[in-house]
C-alpha cells in the first residue's frame, strides 16, 4: 500500500487496555509532530471495548477496519472466563492477517549488539486454529485434553511467498525456516516444504536454510548474528520472537505487524502492564516503532526514517529512557524529548 505525499490516509485506532491508551496517545502526539498523514477513527477493543460494548471487538470496530483496512492498535487484553476467545487472534482472523512481521534490531548496546534479524510467523494457521476439546474418562470431564494443528499447503506457500518478496525487497540475503519435521512431520513437514519449494523462485538472490526450532533457540542465544531472516510457524515464530525481542532489550523496544491481501495492523507487541496504567510511566518506544513499520507500509519510508533516527538519537544521545530502560524520564517526558528531536 502506497501513498501521495500529500494525501490523507484513513486509519483506525484502537488505543487498548491497561497501558494502551497513555503510550497511544503519546503515538499520535509524535505523529502529529512528523506531519504524518493519518485521519484517525477512534475505536475500542479488549476489556474496555467488553465493558462499554459487552464485546472486546465491537461491530464499529470491524465494520472501521474495514473501510480504512489500515490500523494501529495499544495492547489489548483478553477478558478471562466467559468463552472469550483472544481479541488478537479474532482480529487476525476477521481480516485474515496471515503474516506477522516482527523486526529485532539494536537500538540501546547491552549484552549483544549490532542484532538486525526479522521474523516472518504466519499468523492464523498452525496450532493457533485452536480446535481443541476434552475426553471425559470415568467421573473426569477433563481427564484427556486434545488439541489439533493446522498448516494448509495454500497457506505455507503464501507466508514462504511474502517472506521471499518481504527480503527482496529490504535486501535481506537468507531466509531460515524453522520446523520440528523431524517429529512433526506433516504439521511442520508441510511447512518446510513449501519455503523449498518457493525457494526455488529466488536462487541467486535469497539463500534458504533451515532449523529445527530447538536448535535455532540454542543459536540465537550462542551466536544470533549468523541469522538474517526467520520464517516461523504460527507457534514457534510465537516464542521466537519474544527471545529477539529479549537479545535487544526486551519487549519494550520490539514492533509487529500484521499484513493481509486488504488489511494491514500495527502494534506493540507487549502487554497491557495494568500494574503501572495509570501512572505515567509506560515505555512508548514498541508502539512507536510499530508507527514507523505502519508509515514505511504506506510509502512514506523518509518519515519513517525520521521518525526511527528520532527514538534512536533520544535514547543514546540524549539519553532519555523510562525505568524499564534504565533511565528516569516518564511517558510525556520521553515524547517531549523526541518531538523536540523531529519536529
């Protein structure tokens, strides 16, 4: 998706639970500042959406994403107990979202340094699909728990496809599938032989290896460096991705997106933190991250670069970082620093 310099875009945005809406907020300030070009529709979902919808994904909310087919979202929680199915999931089904992008890269030095490595998890498929039941053995109603997985041939090719074209495009050099074909044969197998099969597409210009997820694990901890690219199931790209978020700092500092044929929603990956909502002191960079992915998604790559050389430039240079990096500043005070840096 692409855009005019000048033209408006239509988006939506749901600020979330817990934390969402103070570092949502924050988000659009810094946005604003840019110049960038979103008109916002302001929607609700999770907890909040529940107690001022019944719903934590209200009809508005869909019925906004599918006219705009772009948005930007704040954590959102799941309500526990009455057969609340996870809001993230039902967003990725809804608008069949099919390919989670999560990037890992430096930005503060720590233990490892100089890590760029992007995730690629196909989004919907997997064990995600969440047909799972009980058997009942003797007076147990719960005694055997079962659950299935589902990788489609259609679906494997398309995530491998969009992964190749994904590191053609941003000049990523290998691709790493990760599997567990040596005992998951069909689930995983299927999955490992569509990334060969469209491999064959890109010979010469994108390299493809492979992994059982376990050793990539190992790997990533031993020597990360040796990756460029990992193409991931639904669950392993799960875990993984939160073991690069933590080679780079932690959750904090890790953006994702989520992109289908007609819709595309950007996000901080983390979680509501309710323990601190209200306080004044959430981490903002993951979402604003997410804002930079969301603007490159629609062809404004030089306010993106604007944006990421901000946050990079108020964290090392001017060393102005919230508790969770290691600094004192608040959520505003961190968004008036990096206003002052790009506006």
């Amino acid at each position: 998706m692409a855009s005019k310099s000048n033209e408006r875009i239509a988006a939506t945005l749901i600020p979330g639970d817990g934390i969402g809406p103070e570092i949502t907020q924050v988000t659009v300030d810094v946005l604003d500042a840019l110049g960038a070009p979103f008109d916002w529709d302001l929607q609700l979902g999770g907890v909040a959406a529940l107690e001022a919808c019944g719903d934590p994904l209200p009809e508005a909310t869909i019925q906004s994403l599918k006219r705009t087919r772009l948005g930007l979202k704040g954590p959102l929680t799941t309500p526990s107990g009455g057969g609340f199915r996870s809001v993230n999931v039902r967003l990725r089904e809804t608008f069949e979202l099919y390919a989670n992008v999560r990037p890992a890269r430096t930005i503060i030095p720590g233990r490892y340094e100089n890590i760029d490595i992007v995730l690629v998890r196909e989004n919907i498929e997997g064990f995600y699909v969440a047909h799972e039941h009980y058997i009942q053995v003797g007076d147990d109603p719960k005694a055997v728990a079962v659950s299935q997985g589902v990788n489609t041939r259609a679906g494997c090719l398309r995530i491998a496809r969009f992964a190749f074209e994904y590191a053609v495009r941003h000049g990523r050099k290998k691709i790493t599938v990760i599997h567990k074909a040596n005992i998951l044969k069909a689930l995983t197998g299927i999955f490992l032989d569509a990334a060969r099969e469209v491999a064959k597409d890109y010979e010469g210009r994108v390299r493809l290896d492979d992994r059982i997820v376990d050793a990539c694990a190992m790997q990533l901890v031993l020597n990360p460096w040796q990756f460029d690219m990992l193409l991931c199931t639904n669950l392993f790209g799960d875990i993984l991705s939160d073991q690069l978020a933590g080679l780079v700092g932690g959750l904090g500092l890790a953006p994702g997106s989520n992109i289908g044929k007609d819709a595309a929603l950007f996000e901080a990956v983390h979680g509501s933190a309710p323990d601190i909502a209200g306080k004044g002191i959430a981490n903002p960079v993951s979402q604003l991250l997410a804002a930079g992915l969301m603007l490159e998604h629609v062809g404004h790559d030089e306010l993106a670069r604007r944006l990421t050389d901000g946050i990079r430039t108020t964290l090392l240079e001017d060393n102005v970082r919230t508790a969770d990096l290691g600094g004192k500043a608040n959520t505003a005070e961190f968004a008036r620093a990096l206003i002052h840096r790009i506006a």
